[in-house]
C-alpha cells in the first residue's frame, strides 16, 4: 500500500471508529520510522481564549497513540 493511501486509508478508519476525529477535523499527515503526525485546524477545535482546547488536545494525543499502535500492528 503506498504512503499517501495509507494515510487516506487512517484517516479514513479514524472517523469512522471514532466520530469525534471526524468532528475536530483530525487529518493524519504523515507516517514514518520516527513516528505519526495528526493534526486538527483550531478554528474547531479552540476555547473561549482562542486557544485550543484542552480536550481537543488530549483527544488528539490519544488518537495519535491509538491511530500509531494501529498502523504498527
């Protein structure tokens, strides 16, 4: 499976399993020997400060340790 499919095919089963990486925007960006990179836009993902969202970082470090096991195994 090539990289750029691979990363589609992530992202894909992110939002279907868990809907909330489809409503925070989660993207993966990229997969490698050192590691994944997701990202979510703040716009969607921000507080009442403008900054973001504590929830929405915690949700998205643990979709990236979930998201990174998956793809290893």
């Amino acid at each position: 499976m090539s990289a750029p499919s691979l990363l589609r095919d992530t992202e894909c089963f992110l939002h279907e399993k868990i809907p909330l990486s489809l409503a925070m925007g989660v993207k993966v960006e990229s997969h490698d020997k050192d590691g994944l990179i997701l990202t979510a836009p703040l716009a969607a993902n921000h507080n009442h400060l403008g900054t973001a969202f504590g929830g929405s970082l915690s949700a998205l470090a643990t979709l990236a340790g979930y998201a990174l096991l998956w793809l290893e195994l």
